[in-house]
C-alpha cells in the first residue's frame, strides 16, 4: 500500500506534518482531516525511486497545477488584513445570512465587491474549501493569520448549533466595538502627540538656528552672562553639536525598548507599568477588563464551552497580567471551582466587577452579566479619554509656553542687564 506523508494546520494554526499508508490520494485526504487536522499539501512516498514526488489532488476545494503534484497552496495568507476591513466583512456577511442567503452564495457576493486584494483571495479560499465539502469553520481555520481562535471558535459554535446567523452578528457587534473604542483611544492621544511633535520641532529650531544667532551678539560684548543664559547656550551648543548623537541615543533607546518587550520579564514589567503609570494607566485597565468580559460574554454566549472560552481569551488578553490572571481562572474551573476567586486574588479586576461575576455565576446568567460589565466599562472608556484629553491639552500647551518663555527670556536677560548697567552709567555722569 502506498504511503502519502502530509502537512497539514490544526485548529489553533500550527502546522502537523506526518505519513500515512492509504490506497489512493482522496483516502489520504480524508484521513487527515478525520484527524481534526486541515491538509495544505499531500506528498506520496515512491518505493521503486525512494525520491518524494507530488501527485495532483486537490484538498478542501485546491486546483490542480500539475500531473504528479498536490500543492494546495493559500492565497493571501501572507498577507495582512486591517482589522476595519475584517470587520465590514463580517458585518456584511452576517447580514447576507441573516436576510437567508446560502453561506456559499454569500461568499461569492462578497468576493466581486471586496476592494482589498487579499481578502478577496482569501474569500475565493473560502467559498473554494466549502464548495469541496469542508465546513466554515475548518475553511477558515485555513487562514490563522487572518481569523483567530474567537472568530473560528464562535462560526464552529454557531454551526454545532444550527445558529450561524446570530453568532455572525453577535461577532460583528464585538468587532465594531473593540474598533470604535480601539478608535477614541487613538483620536484622543491624536491631538497630545501632534502638540508634542510641534513642540519638540520648534525647539530644535530655537536651538540649532536662533540661540547661535544670540551667542554672536553676547561675544561681542563685554558682559557677564546670567548662569540661565549660559545654561541654554550650552545646551544649544550641545544639541548644534551633537543632533546626530542625541537622535541615535533616542533610537538605541526605543530599540532597546521593544527588544525588553519582546522578553518573557521585560513584557511582564511593561504590561504591569501599562496597567499602573499615572493618567494612562486607569484607561489601559478599563479597556483590558472590558475586552477581557466582552469576549468571554460573548464566547459562551454563542455557545462555546467555557474551558475552551477562557483558554482563547488567554491568548487574545493583549496583557500578560490580565493573560496570567484568567489562566488562574481557568485552572480554577478545571477543578470545579468558582471563576470569582481568582479574579479578586489576582488584583487586575476591581470589587464591582468581581461582584458582578458572582452574582452572574450564582443566578446562571454569566454571559449577560459579563456583557452588561463590557457595556459599562465602554462608557467608562469613553469618559476617561474624554477626561485624558481636557487634561493633556492644557499640559501640553503650558508645556510648550514654559519652554518657550523661558529660552527667551533666557536671551533677552543680558540684554536687560546690559541696559541697566548703561542707565546706571548715565545717572553716575549726571550727578
């Protein structure tokens, strides 16, 4: 019996590779995907040559490219997506659905419309893997890059329940509302950052070009400079100097930065100072526990077991102290345990929320209960930013007028000097 080894992707995106001995290609195929597993490329293992060749099948809706090769490949899979664009997809889809147009019809109106080229590759994959009998939820598992735990957890959710429709739905509401928070965040730090940008080009200005202008006046007088005056010559100096040091000292700094980031220590030192500096610190949490409830609401919610929930939203927490503190809960429930006690050790969530779950445990209404936090933690969201933004635009502009002012007056205090002394010397002629 001839052998077929394979590569395939489970269901989290990684990718399995092994052997099979089947009779024929479509066998080989079948047997994978009974695996839980989704086939990318099948190779038979020829005895007589002892050389891999290829032979042409397709698998989950593939082409065929050639006589001795299967190579299923995924367009669009290297690709990126915005997050805005996956989101008008999903909106737009679950309306297709939801008026009764079959899934694959769906797929196919949406293909001809979408604008971005990759997703519209990726829904031509789509519509491709359903056509060759895979269901939504394995076609998309295709493209993990793209789609993630939550989105093909909650479509296989909604096909296990004969409720596709709603989890659609349910999952465009959670996009659009992770976007237009997502949005406000980035529309209220707009206006601080391009005050700080402005404010960090005239100084450059003031120092390069204008004080070395002053510093020609003041050497061709015979004055004592105030110490302020020759701090900001100094300073300015430096900065003539040494532009090209200072902004490769800024650079190294944020470099060095990201690459602590990317370390177990340095992500959690970060994540923790994320959730506690001053100001920013309040925001960064409300949109942490908000996530954290509005995705688990709407996971079990839509039917997906609470264990299997909890693990996705470990991995799409975004924070490692907020990842830490729900696989506590998960570990929790594993042992029959409450999902309350965990939260409140765990320092993240505050007493209302953890109060709120309890009673949503104890009554058997979780996911509504979880929801009604994310709502309120939204609102929350929106007037923290709308309070960080009052008071970051009065600070940025004081800031900018101190610094200002005082290069300034900085110049202009020999200048007064040198005046009095001269009125000084005329009072002393007149007597």
């Amino acid at each position: 019996m001839p052998k077929f080894s394979y590569v395939a992707m489970d269901s989290r995106g990684k990718e399995q590779k092994g052997t099979l001995e089947v009779a024929n290609q479509n066998e080989a195929i079948a047997r994978v995907k009974e695996m839980q597993l989704f086939p990318t490329k099948i190779v038979e293992v020829e005895k007589d040559k002892g050389t891999k060749a290829a032979k042409a099948a397709p698998a989950a809706g593939g082409k065929k490219k050639g006589k001795g090769n299967i190579n299923i490949t995924i367009p669009g899979l290297g690709g990126k997506v915005k997050a805005k664009v996956l989101t008008t997809f999903t909106r737009q889809l679950a309306t297709l659905v939801d008026a009764g147009l079959p899934l694959l019809r769906g797929l196919r109106v949406l293909e001809k419309q979408e604008r971005n080229a990759t997703l519209r590759s990726i829904i031509g994959e789509l519509a491709l893997a359903i056509e060759g009998g895979s269901t939504f939820s394995e076609a998309l598992a295709q493209h993990p890059k793209v789609f993630n735990r939550l989105f093909v957890n909650m479509v296989k959710a909604g096909e296990l329940g004969g409720v596709l429709e709603v989890v659609l739905q349910r999952l465009a509401e959670f996009m659009e509302k992770a976007q237009k928070i997502k949005g406000k965040v980035i529309a209220a730090m707009f206006y601080p950052v391009a005050v700080l940008i402005v404010a960090v080009s005239i100084l450059i200005l003031l120092m390069v070009k204008v004080v070395p202008q002053f510093r020609t006046v003041f050497e061709g007088m015979n004055i004592t400079l105030p110490a302020f005056t020759r701090l900001v010559l100094s300073i300015s100096e430096m900065v003539k100097n040494q532009i090209l040091l200072v902004l490769g000292a800024i650079v190294v700094l944020v470099v060095a930065v990201i690459l602590f980031g990317k370390t177990k220590f340095g992500r959690h030192v970060l994540d923790k100072l994320k959730l506690k500096m001053p100001i920013l610190g309040p925001v960064v949490s409300k949109v942490a526990i908000s996530r954290f409830t509005r995705t688990l609401g709407t996971l079990i919610s839509s039917g997906v077991p609470i264990l299997q929930a909890l693990t996705i939203v470990k991995e799409t927490a975004g924070n490692v102290i907020v990842s830490n503190a729900v696989g506590a809960v998960h570990e929790s429930v594993k042992e029959g345990e409450t999902i309350t006690a965990p939260l409140e050790a765990s320092g993240v969530f505050p007493p209302m929320v953890v109060s709120m779950v309890d009673v949503g445990e104890q009554t058997g209404a979780l996911p509504e209960m979880l929801l009604k936090i994310a709502d309120n933690y939204d609102e929350e969201v929106d007037n923290a930013v709308a309070a960080m933004t009052s008071l970051l635009e009065p600070i940025m502009i004081v800031f900018l007028a101190v610094v200002v002012g005082s290069i300034v007056i900085a110049m202009f205090l020999p200048l007064i000097e040198m005046m009095n002394q001269v009125g000084s010397t005329d009072g002393d002629k007149g007597d």
